[in-house]
C-alpha cells in the first residue's frame, strides 16, 4: 500500500487521492476517496513533511490535514476530522536540481490535477495552460522521452482532452522530474 490515510496507533486505510501539481513542483491534496467510496474534500492543510524526515524513513510526502465528507452540513462535526494522507512513492518528492541552470523558454511549466490511485499508479483529470482549462478525456500514449532541444527528460503523455463545449482535440504533457509542463512552439523571429 503506497497511497493512504492514518491516525496515530491506528491501521492504515488504502485511499485514492485527487493533487493538484502546481507549476513550482508542489503538491496540493484537494480530496480522496476511502473503500467505501465516501469522498472527503481536504479543506485545510496543516504541514507536509518528507518521508526521509520521518522514522518512517520512506521516499514520498506525508500531509497532514483536516477533510470533510462531500456534501455534509457543516453543524455535522463527525463529517470532519483531522487524518494523516500518505503518498509513499518518490515520484511525488522528487527534486529537479538542474531548473535554473536549464531553463529554456520553449518549456512551459502547468498546474496538473490528477488521481493517485491506492498502488500510486495515477490518471490525468485536467491542466490548466494560461486561462483555458481542459478536462483529460483520455490517455492514449505514455513512454520515456529525452529532447536536446528543449534540454530536458520525462515521461511524454498523449492525451485526448476537451475544453468547454468544444470538440476534443490531442496534446502532449510531460512529467519532469517534480514539474509538469508543455512545449511552446519556437516562434519565427
């Protein structure tokens, strides 16, 4: 179990959790589902601490946060707790030591909303590039991708996605190291 929730002396529970990856390589928990499929929506984060810092000593994150069940009336005080959320896995605490030494203007570093799942597998939901949102309808493509020209690695990801009403369209997302981002075209001049 790499994804879940725990409170001091008791058992870990498996849960899916939705993050936002922000453009500086952060991670926002926004909510997360349990077994029994109840959602909780994170409403506050108190801290969030490296695994390595931990007697834990594992490779990932752990937050620690006040949830609320989705839809509950806020006077229902057992619809809201405070709970431990585990992302034990190094791909969600990796560090890029080579951005500023690279930093190259066809990169456009995005926020990505995604699900992680219980075994840290993960699914794209949205991104956001300036002010367009467009929702991932599908995952066609993932593999392994180095360019010389844009001075960077990562894993390229092909989806299907859909703005607003408008037909779906194709675009290509890439996980570097902590960030992700997109390709500019180079413009002529």
């Amino acid at each position: 179990m790499k994804i879940y929730i725990k409170q001091p002396n008791e058992r870990p529970i498996p849960v899916t959790v939705r993050i936002e990856w922000l453009p500086n390589g952060k991670i926002k928990p926004l909510m997360y589902w349990t077994p029994d499929n109840s959602c909780y929506v994170i409403k506050h984060i108190y801290e969030s601490t490296l695994l390595a810092f931990l007697k834990e000593k594992g490779e990932g994150i752990r937050f620690r946060v006040k949830a609320e069940i989705e839809g509950a009336p806020n006077y229902m005080d057992y619809a809201r707790h405070e709970v431990y959320l585990y992302i034990v896995d190094n791909r969600f605490c990796a560090k890029n030591f080579i951005d500023g030494r690279y930093a190259n203007p066809l990169k456009e570093y995005i926020p990505v909303v995604l699900d992680v799942f219980p075994d840290a597998e993960y699914e794209l939901v949205s991104f956001r590039v300036g002010q367009n949102c467009y929702m991932v309808e599908d995952t066609l493509d993932v593999e392994f991708r180095s360019s010389y020209k844009i001075a960077g690695m990562g894993i390229w990801h092909k989806v299907r996605v859909r703005m607003m009403d408008e037909e779906c369209c194709h675009a290509s997302l890439v996980w570097e190291m902590d960030k992700w981002l997109i390709y500019k075209k180079a413009s002529a001049g």
